[in-house]
C-alpha cells in the first residue's frame, strides 16, 4: 500500500531544496553591487551545483544509500539550511562560495535520495504517478523563489531569501526526523562498496541510456529557460518585472507536464513514446519561441507548450529509477549517475547556446534544440530495444 504521506514529504523535501537554487538569479544584481561580483563569479554561483552534480553524483548518491535515503534528505536539508544561514551572515564572496558549496552537496543529496524514499514508500503500481509529483520538485521550487523574490528583494536584500529559504527547508526537514518508518536493510544483505557500487551500475546499459537522455533534455531545456528573460526584455521588448514574472510562470508549467507524464504512465503508456514525443514536441515550439515573425503572444506561449512537454520527460526517467536500478539498494545509486547526465546538460547546454547565439544570432537558437532532441529521440528508439531485451529475458531467468 502507497504510503502517499511520506511521498508528500519527499516532495515538499525537493521543493525546498529547489528554493535555493531559485533564489540566486534574482540576487545576482545585488550580490554584484554589494560584493563587487564580477559576471563570472555570478555565472559560477549560479551553476555551482550543476557543476558539483555533474563531477560527482553518483558518489553522493552512493552516500545516500548507504546512509538510508530518509537520512541523506534530513542531513541534505541540514545542509542547506546551515550553508543558507551562513552565507546570509556574511560580506564576503569567498565565504558566499563555500557555503554555496555546502547547499549544492545538500541539494544534490535530497536530489538522489527522495527517489529512493519514495521507491521504498509506494506500491509498484503507483511508480508511475508517485515519482511523477516528485518531478515537480525543481519547477515549482525554483518559479515560486524566483516569484516571492521581487517582495523580499527591496525590503530585506538578498539576505532576506537566504533567510527565508534556509527556514523553509527546516519544515520537511523536521517532518522528516518525525517519520516512524526507517529504512532498515534487508536480514543477511551485505554493503556493497563504492567501487562494486559504481561498476554494477556503469556497467548497465540502461545506465547510460536514461543518462543520456536526461542530458539531452537538460541542455535543451536550461538553454531555452536559462536566456528566456533575456529573450523576453531584448528581442520581445518585456520589462524586467513583467519578463521574471512570464518566466516564472513558464517554469511552473513544467511542473504540469510532470504530473501529465505519471497519469500517462499510470495509462500505460510506453516509455520510449513518453520521451520521444516530448522530443518531437520540443523542437517544434523552439521553432515558435525564436521565431521572429510570429507574435509576442504566440512565442510565449510556445515557451509554455515546450516547458509542459518537456516535463513529461525527466517524470518517466525519474519513474524508471526503481524499476531499472541494479538493486533495491542502489537506487540513490542509480540516481546519482542518472542524475549527473543532467547536470552534464545544464551545465553545457546554456555554454553552447550562447556560443551560437554569438555566432549567428537567435535563429540559429531552434537548430541547437533540433541537434539536442535528436539525440534524445534516438536513445528513446535504444531505450525500447533494451526494454524488449530485458522483458524477453525475463521468462527464461524464471
């Protein structure tokens, strides 16, 4: 029976974290003015946590299940409220970094161990909505940070989010450390090392494949999202205000096709069509929202259309975590490597699309997307090869 409290819990556990990542864009002016950041500083700030995610994910997510997930989050939650308090208290950029070091481990950490709470907290048949709420995480963290930021910003500075952030992610934290079920490990299992961890699930090809698409997405979609406010205020003629509000919304939406990715799954829907048809989806709006000849109304909403199809995506990765990790013990594992094939993305994707953009202008933006998507479209074709080799094996190792 799907314990849905604990699955609630996790989630709002993710939303917490994604406040912290939220809650820097808007930030960087100030964090500039007062601290004397230059725009590569802000940039590193910003994409440290992709960038500590994409070196080791997988180490942290080994972590995680060696320490039970339930664990890892409050001890990844602990984190980001000691690094949010301790970068609030101080002037210097130096210390702003370490403990934005300090939030990214903790972030990373709720990241890869939510899966493996939420794996252990349902029933088989809910995998495919319970890990689809989880998908939401990220969206509705970071778009309701980067909405509340505009009130918090004037009066209380950029302290203020750090503040607010760190004292929202004490509430999952402490409902988490009230929990009754543990995790404990099963009679007679032995702790499998981080070397025999790694490379039972590197060695898998499902691994690479879901990491693989997860990167694709992730490069496509930070690139379109990371430059839509810059879009909106220098091509489209949006103020400031009006374009953080528009982009906000956009995110959210994201959310939406989260949750539309677990009702289809819950349908039966297959995964490789799950993945495949966000890919087709998503270079058909990039088409729309670098367009120059279609109206402001119509390229906006194709952001939307695109960040709703392209939640469908990491939702049915996220659900195929427990269904295809080496063990019921390595699901933060698991995770961890799949979830370094994202942070791969997101910290290339944008690099690259502003080296094209430089190079040839917008229009040249949704050729970026199309190279992207193909790639992904083409390891949803592996991945229903590989998923017909394993059902196929199945009867005979019966």
């Amino acid at each position: 029976m799907t314990r849905w409290g604990h699955v609630a819990i996790a989630v709002l556990g993710g939303i917490a974290a994604a406040l912290h990542v939220g809650k820097v864009p808007p930030a960087i002016p100030m964090l500039r003015s007062e601290l004397g950041m230059d725009l590569v500083a802000a940039g590193w700030l910003m994409g440290l946590v992709s960038a500590l995610g994409a070196v080791c994910g997988i180490l942290i997510g080994r972590f995680t299940d060696h320490l039970t997930h339930r664990r890892a989050m409050i001890l990844g939650l602990a984190l980001l409220v000691a690094g949010s308090l301790i970068g609030a208290a101080t002037h210097s950029e130096a210390v702003i970094f370490a403990s934005r070091v300090l939030e990214s481990v903790g972030l990373i950490m709720v990241s890869v161990a939510a899966p493996g709470l939420i794996a252990s907290s349902i029933d088989p048949r809910d995998t495919g909505l319970a890990f689809a709420l989880w998908g939401v995480w990220m969206p509705v963290g970071v778009s309701v940070m980067m909405m509340i930021s505009p009130f918090l910003l004037p009066s209380f500075g950029w302290q203020g989010s750090w503040v607010f952030a760190a004292m929202l992610s004490l509430v999952p934290m402490i409902a988490l450390m009230t929990m009754k079920t543990a995790q404990p490990r099963a009679a007679g299992q032995v702790s499998t090392s981080l070397p025999a961890a790694v490379r039972l699930t590197a060695s898998r090809p499902m691994s690479w494949i879901l990491s693989g698409i997860f990167a694709t997405y992730s490069a496509s979609f930070m690139a379109v999202f990371g430059f839509l406010p810059t879009l909106l205020i220098e091509d489209m003629g949006i103020g400031l205000a009006a374009a953080s509000v528009m982009t906000a919304l956009a995110v959210l939406a994201n959310g939406v096709g989260n949750v539309l990715g677990g009702v289809f799954a819950r349908w039966g829907a297959p995964r490789w069509i799950l993945i495949a048809g966000p890919c087709i989806m998503l270079t058909m709006t990039a088409f729309i929202v670098f367009g120059h000849a279609f109206p402001l109304w119509m390229r906006y909403g194709a952001s939307v259309l695109y960040a709703v199809s392209g939640g469908v995506l990491p939702a049915t990765i996220m659900g195929s975590l427990p269904v295809y990790a080496p063990r019921r013990d390595l699901v933060g594992t698991f995770s961890g490597f799949v979830m370094q094939g994202s942070n791969i993305g997101q910290v290339f994707g944008p690099m690259l699309l502003a080296s094209i953009v430089a190079a040839s202008g917008w229009q040249a933006a949704p050729y970026y997307i199309f190279s992207t998507t193909t790639l992904g479209f083409a390891l949803a074709l592996c991945l229903r090869q590989t998923e017909r080799r394993i059902a196929a094996a199945q009867p005979k190792a019966a």
